[in-house]
C-alpha cells in the first residue's frame, strides 16, 4: 500500500513578519508554530511519515525539537534552497523510486485539522493531485497599473491553502518537465501540475479559515487568538483508551453529574479511582488545605497519583447586581481559584508520574454574556490558566487540557433552567466518555470540544 509522507516545508526566513529568527520558530500557545504543525500530522494515523525540509542554518534546531517532542513518524530533516520549490524538489529527491504519496504543508500553517488532513488523504484514493482551498469571500478584482481592467466571476474563485498533495511520479514528472522552461515561474506545486501536466485534473478539499498562514506581524495576533479559541479534535482512532487500566485518578467534584460519570468510566477501564466533593466528603476545591488533605491521603493509600480531574463548578444565572456579594465570591473562589488550588497541590504527585491533569471550562468562556458575567469570566480564566501552565510545566512532562462541552444535562443545570429537551442537550456520560479520551492522549495545553451529533 503506498505510503502518506507529509513533508512539512520549513525553509522560510520570515522576513515579512519581521522576527529575527524564522516565522515557523514564533511562540504561540506554549510552542513554537513548527511544533504544532507537525503534531497534527505526527498524530493522524493515515500519515506514516514526516520529512521536515529546514534552511540549512537550522537543521540541529529540528533535531533538538524532534528528542524534545519524541516525534516518532519523524525520518528525515532536508535541506531547503532559496526559492519554495527548492524545498518541494528536496522532498521529490529524497523519496525517489519510492511507492509514496507526498503531502506538502507550509510549517506556518499550524491550525490544519485532522479533517482536511483526512479529506486529502481520502482524495488521493482516487486523485494524483490535490489542493485546498476556501471560496473568496471578497470580490476580486484584476488591475492593470491602477485601474481596474477585468472583475472575475467569484464563484469561480477560491483561495488556495495546503496541504497539496500529489503521487510522486506525478509531481516529480511535472517538475521534470518544469525545469526545462527557460521562463519557469510558479508559487506553488499545484501551479506546476496545473501547468506542466495539463491533463492530470486537480481535485480540491475544503479548506478552513482557520488553517491561516503566518505570514505579516499582525497575523500573530489572529494566530494566537485562534489557538486560544481552538476546539481541538480528539482522534478517536490514535488513542488507546487501554492506557487508563491501574491508573489512579482523583476526581474532584465527584459525587454527580460529570465528575461521577467520569469516576465510574474510570473504574469501568480498570482504574482506581477516589471521589471528593462537598457534598461526598466536605471537600470543598475553594478551600487548598483541603484540596491538599485529599490527594496526601490517596498518596498514602496508593503512593502514586496518574490523573487528577477538576469537575467541581458553580453556576448562579443571575445579573450582577442582584447577585449577593457573598455568592459572587464563593462562585469565584469556587470555579477560579479551586482551578488553582487543585493545579499548585497535583503538581508534586503529577511531576513523578508525568501524569494528566483536567479542568472543565464551558461554552460560555468565549463571550461574556448577560445573567452570566462571574461564570464567564471564570470560565474563560480556566482556558487561559490551561494554556498558561500547560507550557510552564511541559518539561515536567505533565499534561494539562481543558474540556469543554456543549450544554449538558446535569443537576447544575437543571437547578437554573427547570426541564429541556433531552435532545438538546450533551448526555453526561458523552462528556466523561471525552475526558477519559483526553486523559489517554498526548494533548496539551489544549481545549477539548464537545459537543451533540447533530442528526
């Protein structure tokens, strides 16, 4: 069966962005932008390598990114050349003779989703050429000097992404057939295909806003907002949920809703799991020593703690102003600072088994809403707290991810919004069914969507 090689094209110099160091070696979300990129591939299960083409000024960085990450798909690192298509002929070089497909992706294009990854490899069942794109929103207009001079049918119009991915007898002919024109000039490989091999049809998968390339300083800002914004895609089909077995998790928030669906799917797995709650044992997360009381008795009982899950949570739907001071401050206490209690106390235990830790946000924490101005905001300071030590504590090899379902059916919610219809709403064990997945993944510093299929 033909191998699916994703040939991550790093050689950039970023000189728009107007950095010191490379576009594709900018920070966001707790990574550098190549990192994330090549994660995405390094965990969808139809890639089955990655080759990395870097200026060559660069190379011992991705080899030191390569051990740091424990990329394991990750076979070559090649050496780029001053224009874009130099890098797509190292690629072309380097895989000569082999039976592959090659998948080129720009390393500034972090935010591609395993569905266009998906799409294009099933595409290339049938294609031996693909692109992506996205239809133009705008109107395009062609201009000679300054002044209009034709105004394209937009619906004929998109905007080209990647990957591109092509068989490479096929993107190896056309660059063949490329390199012998005297006014050779292209942007892109698809532009070569399309070109030089005007009779191999190109087929087109739908692209993403999302899947933006760095490219000026103010892309930054979109970038980072985006990955704050991010649903990230658990694969269902790269985790092994067996990695849960023996595992020993506290559950804080317990006693129902979420957090006992997830205890019991825990132990339903082999685990081990301890339940604590205000209601279960007095627990109380606002409070640390409690917090801290807890996780040093599971410690003494079992010497080891794996996962450690947060569910604990209020919500009181009320404007600001009629809601009594004393509840504002225990919802924060509660929701916020619970988040931070129980992050400072699972560290020590966390850092010897480089375990797992959960926090809850909700839909809420994108926009602050009337009737809902604590809980918003609490919500959204979990995502941002996340984020923030899921890079602090990288090196620990610890991994902190927040889940966020859509609404959900539980005693919570029932308590502010009466009876819904069922079918409008997530189950709870749906969404413990989601956090034993994020527990038996890689991710970090990663927000996890959840939410009802739609029929």
């Amino acid at each position: 069966m033909r191998k699916n090689i994703a040939v991550v094209l790093a050689g950039g110099v970023g000189s728009r962005l107007g950095l010191s160091t490379p576009k594709q070696f900018f920070k966001v979300a707790g990574k550098m932008v190549v990192e994330h990129t090549v994660e995405v591939f390094e965990t969808n299960p139809h890639i089955d390598e990655i080759a990395i083409v870097s200026n060559p000024f660069y190379i011992s960085e991705f080899e030191n990114l390569i051990i740091k990450n424990g990329w394991k798909k990750v076979k070559k690192i090649l050496k780029g050349g001053q224009e874009r298509y130099h890098s797509s002929l190292s690629a072309i070089e380097a895989y000569a003779g082999a039976d592959v497909n090659l998948i080129f992706h720009d390393a500034v294009r972090p935010l591609v989703s395993q569905r266009i990854i998906n799409d294009v490899v099933k595409a290339l069942e049938t294609y031996d050429a693909i692109d992506v794109a996205l239809p133009s929103a705008d109107t395009i207009i062609e201009v000679e000097g300054d002044f209009i001079s034709q105004i394209p049918d937009r619906s004929r119009l998109k905007r080209g992404q990647t990957p591109q991915a092509f068989s490479i007898d096929t993107i190896r002919r056309a660059y063949e057939i490329a390199l012998k024109d005297a006014a050779f000039k292209v942007t892109d490989d698809c532009g070569v295909v399309k070109k030089y091999l005007p009779d191999v049809p190109i087929y087109v998968v739908a692209g993403e806003e999302s899947n933006m390339k760095l490219t000026y300083k103010e892309d930054t800002y979109l970038l980072d907002k985006f990955f704050q914004l991010r649903k990230s895609e658990l694969n269902h089909e790269a985790i092994d949920i067996t990695l849960l077995r023996d595992k020993v998790t506290v559950v804080f928030g317990g006693s129902y809703g979420i957090g006992a669906e997830v205890a019991r799917m825990l132990e339903q797995h082999g685990g081990k799991v301890y339940r604590f709650s205000r209601s279960l044992n007095h627990t109380d997360v606002g409070d640390r020593n409690q917090v801290s009381h807890a996780l040093k008795e599971v410690f003494a009982k079992e010497g080891r703690i794996d996962f450690v899950v947060n569910t604990a949570g209020v919500l009181n739907k009320e404007p600001l102003i009629a809601t009594d001071y004393e509840t504002i401050v225990s919802a924060v206490q509660t929701n916020y600072m619970g988040t931070v209690n129980v992050a400072l106390e699972a560290f020590p235990y966390l850092k010897e088994t480089k375990g797992k830790l959960v926090f809850f946000t909700s839909s809420s924490y994108t926009r602050g809403r009337a009737f809902y101005s604590i809980y918003s905001s609490t919500k959204a300071a979990i995502v941002n707290f996340v984020q923030a030590i899921a890079q602090e504590w990288e090196g620990f090899g610890i991994c902190i991810n927040c889940v966020n379902p859509e609404r959900t059916k539980t005693p919570m919610r029932v308590h502010n919004f009466g009876i819904e219809p069922e079918d409008t709403l997530l189950s709870a064990d749906k969404v413990a069914e989601a956090t034993l997945q994020t527990l038996a993944s890689d991710y970090t510093g990663q927000v996890i969507d959840v939410k009802r299929e739609m029929v």
